[in-house]
C-alpha cells in the first residue's frame, strides 16, 4: 500500500523536530563554553570550569526544543530532568570555583555534600511517583539508600579515573557512554529520553570543537601542568548519566543488568588507559573509547534483538 501524503508530511515534521532538538544543544553549548575561554584571562580558573555552565546550557536547549518549557514544580520525571540539570551546572560552577582555591589532592567537606546533593536531586525527581505511589515507606528507604549508595560508589569510581585519564581521553569516553545511552533507550522504548541522552553527547562534541587546552582540561584528567586534575565535568555528567538510567529502568524496559552496565561503562575506560594510556594521545582516546564500545556492545545487541523481535511502538516519555 502506498504512503500517504500526510504520513510524509508528519515524517518530515518528525526529522525537524529530532534536527532542532539536537542542533540546540551543540549551538548552545558551543556558544557558552566559547563564551567562558573568552573571560578566562580575567578568570583562569573559569577556563577547568566551563564544562558545568556549557552542558547545562546545552542540555536545556535541546530539552526546551524537544518538549518546551518544564512546569515548576515539574508534573512528571521527564520535566525533573530539566531541574537537575540546570542544578547539576550550578553547583558544578561553584564547585569548580572551590577546587581551584583548595590544595593539590584535597577536597573539603563541602564537595562531599554537594555530591550526596545532586544523587539525591537525580534520585528524587526520576523516582518521586514510585515513592507517592506505589512503594511502601519501609520498601521506598531501602531502595533510595541501597541506590544511593551505588551511586556514590559509581561516582567516586568517576572521579578516579578523571584524575588518571587524559582530558581528552576522558572528554571521548563520556561522549561515548552518552551515545551509547541514547541507542540503549531507544531500544528500550523511550525515544524521548533517548533524544535527550543524545543531546549530551552532542553537546560533548560542540565543547570539544570550541578547542581543548591540554593545560586545563575542562572534563578532568592529566594535562601538561594540570594539577590538581579538575573533574568539574562529572559534577553534570555523572548525575543525568543516573537519571536517565533510572527513569529507563524504572519506567521504560531497560533491563537491570543493561542498566548496570550503562551506569557502570565510564570505569571501562580504565581498561583503555590501562592497554593505550601511555601509548600517546591519540591512543589513549581511542583506548579509551574502545573500552567504553566493548562493555556495551553486547547489551546494545541483545537489545537490538530483543527490539527486532516486537513490534510495539514507543512510551510517550
């Protein structure tokens, strides 16, 4: 049977949405990180700062380009996700500033509580209607204290490897490990949350255009005189990479295990580093890279085949 003209016309419609939604965010953070190596001479600790204010701004494009403006308070998890990003690149400014003032391999109190802040901010607004709705008291405090937990586990493990990874390096696998979210959420039925992981990945990829300085790596690691290595990255990334895996596993059918392993893949870069980090540059992102691409890879197949073999449509989040 022949298609339709207005099967074409809503396909048409559809592509210029998904081209919008992911051009907003490249242009935006482009924009803000160019914006941010422009003021660094007044302010040299802005030029390891400007991962934070550039993804968050790029996120919060593509996020308003897909779904426009979030209600306050936000009526489901989806519109959570625009909150704590714009959160997640606050408290990373203003924890990227205090970095800079404290001495070599020392972290005060303060970032210990910003990190339990923004797990608790991720956890919270994607799990808020289980916890209203359907889990008992007693069933909801075990379950956001054990995740939690993983969480600050998972990110204490991100930011030992940020200390160990070229800027480079690391900026390559965190694109990766976003790229490879977006295609695990579209094979778990949520194209929207996959166009928004999609988004990030994007807006790596823009900031990484504007120019990398190898002596102040904006996504942590080594550089020629970075010390301490700056992880202000992580302070975004590490909490929509949870919770966008929560609202897949909880409310769309990414399966615990594809889960755990997605949550898991920035680690497997230490496998990259440890086979191609002192092999040069080059190396080590490709390493790197690979380490992330091979963690996947299988859980992206079974997906894929999993997906092939049903033929419903998509949740509408």
């Amino acid at each position: 049977m022949g298609r339709s003209h207005s099967d074409t016309l809503l396909e048409v419609a559809l592509l210029r949405i998904l081209l919008v939604s992911l051009l907003a965010p490249a242009v935006a953070a482009a924009a803000v990180a160019a914006a941010v190596r422009l003021v660094a001479g007044a302010a040299p600790w802005l030029r390891r700062a400007a991962a934070p204010p550039a993804l968050g701004a790029g996120y919060a494009a593509g996020h308003l380009a897909a779904l426009g403006p979030p209600a306050l308070p936000p009526v489901d998890t989806t519109q959570g996700l625009f909150y704590l990003a714009l959160a997640a690149a606050v408290l990373g400014l203003v924890e990227a500033r205090a970095e800079a003032s404290r001495a070599a391999g020392r972290r005060g109190p303060g970032s210990r509580v910003t990190r339990l802040l923004l797990i608790g901010l991720a956890l919270g607004l994607s799990l808020h209607p289980l916890v209203r709705h359907q889990w008992t008291a007693s069933a909801a405090a075990v379950r956001l204290t054990a995740l939690a937990l993983i969480a600050w586990l998972l990110w204490r493990g991100y930011d030992a490897l940020a200390s160990r990874l070229a800027g480079a390096a690391a900026q390559a696998a965190w694109t990766t490990v976003f790229a490879a979210a977006a295609a695990l959420l579209l094979l778990a039925r949520t194209a929207l949350l996959a166009q928004l992981a999609a988004g990030i990945a994007v807006a790596l990829l823009a900031i990484a255009l504007v120019g990398r300085s190898r002596e102040a790596p904006p996504f942590g690691g080594r550089g020629a005189e970075a010390s301490p290595p700056s992880a202000a990255g992580l302070w975004f990334l590490a909490p929509m990479l949870f919770a966008l895996v929560a609202n897949g596993a909880f409310y769309a059918e990414l399966g615990v295990s594809t889960a755990a392993a997605l949550a898991a893949s920035p680690l497997a870069a230490a496998a990259g580093l440890a086979v191609g980090g002192r092999r040069g540059r080059l190396a080590g992102v490709a390493m790197a890279v690979a380490g992330v691409a091979v963690l996947l890879a299988p859980f992206v197949a079974a997906s894929a085949i999993e997906y092939a073999a049903d033929d419903r449509g998509y949740y509408d989040y």
